[in-house]
C-alpha cells in the first residue's frame, strides 16, 4: 500500500489539477448567472482588493445590503440596482478569469510552464479570497442576542471561504511540481 501510494504521487498531482480546474470552471461559470452575482456583492463591496471596480462602494447609502437577493429570488428593483452597479459585469469578468486560472491549472499536465503559472494564479486567488474573512462582515455569525457570534463562529459565507485555503495549499502543490518538471527540463536540456 505504502509503494503504491508512493508511486502514485505524480498521477494523484494530476488528480489535484483536474480537481482544482472542475471547482474553477463550475464557480467560474456559474458567475454568469444572476444569483451568484448577487451573491458574491458582499465579498467584493467590502474587499479592498475588488471593490473598486463597482459603480458604488459599500458605504454608500444606497448600500448593498439594501439590495441583498436571496439565492434564487429575483427582486426587480434590486436587479436594476446591481446593473447600475456592475455587480453582473464585474461578475462576468471574474468568472472569465476563474476559468481561465483552473485552464492554466489543468495544462499543467502537459505544459509546466503553464501549470507554474496556473499554480502561482490559484495561491494569489485563494489568499485574496481569504481575505474576506477580514473584509466581509458577513464572514462571521452576527449579533443577534444568541451567545454565539463573531470570531470564531463562521457563518455559511465564512464556511465557505475558509476552504480555500485547501485551494492555497493546492495552489502550492502544483506551482511545485510545475517548478521540479521545468527544472528537470531545463536540466536535462543542457546534459
């Protein structure tokens, strides 16, 4: 069992890559529907990093909040405010670049110098999305007189944040592996 799994590193790699391309693509596209834009407003409004690429800023008073949609609900007046926004465009375009990171990602098998690339992108993305947790109020259960709130008590946004630093730690692998197969080659070209 031991030599097996072994053995296996460099196919378990790939597994990883592929892994990380199915996560980017599936998030990625599905950036391009209304209700995961809505979604990811909190996040951005708040992030130093992204918000500001939006029409408003989060201390607007015409705040996001005011215009939070539930996942699936389509609220008229709260759409127009996320078009006027470019809560859709801004979305469209980060999806684009998700895929595109999980592509990189997913070349690596054949391409090291694209899986290095794909590897250092997946780590920058993961660190800026772990950031919410510092940015995103909503990252944390609030105050609502139950004695749990706050750090350390993740809400379903925070949960979901936290694994990315499986993303981080994946993100690594494959810029490291990336780099031993670009070294091999560049070792091997001059013997």
């Amino acid at each position: 069992m031991l030599e097996f799994l072994a053995n296996s590193q460099k196919n378990f790699i790939n597994f990883l890559r592929i892994g990380i391309f199915v996560v980017m693509a599936w998030i990625g596209g599905l950036k391009a529907f209304q209700y995961e834009a809505d979604g990811i407003i909190p996040f951005v409004a708040n992030s130093p990093f992204m918000n500001f690429l939006l029409s408003k800023s989060a201390d607007d008073a015409d705040s996001y909040k005011l215009h939070k949609n539930k996942e699936g609900e389509v609220i008229p007046e709260n759409i127009k405010w996320h078009e006027a926004n470019g809560t859709y465009v801004f979305s469209y375009g980060l999806g684009a670049v998700i895929v595109l990171f999980g592509i990189f990602v997913l070349l690596g098998i054949w391409f090291p110098k694209a899986g290095l690339v794909g590897g250092i992108l997946t780590v920058v993305m993961s660190v800026v999305t772990l950031s919410f947790l510092i940015t995103t109020p909503e990252t944390w259960v609030p105050d609502l007189a139950g004695p749990n709130h706050g750090f350390p008590y993740l809400s379903a946004a925070g949960r979901l944040v936290i694994k990315d630093i499986i993303m981080l730690g994946g993100g690594f692998v494959i810029a490291a592996d990336s780099a031993q197969k670009l070294l091999r080659q560049r070792k091997n070209s001059f013997s």
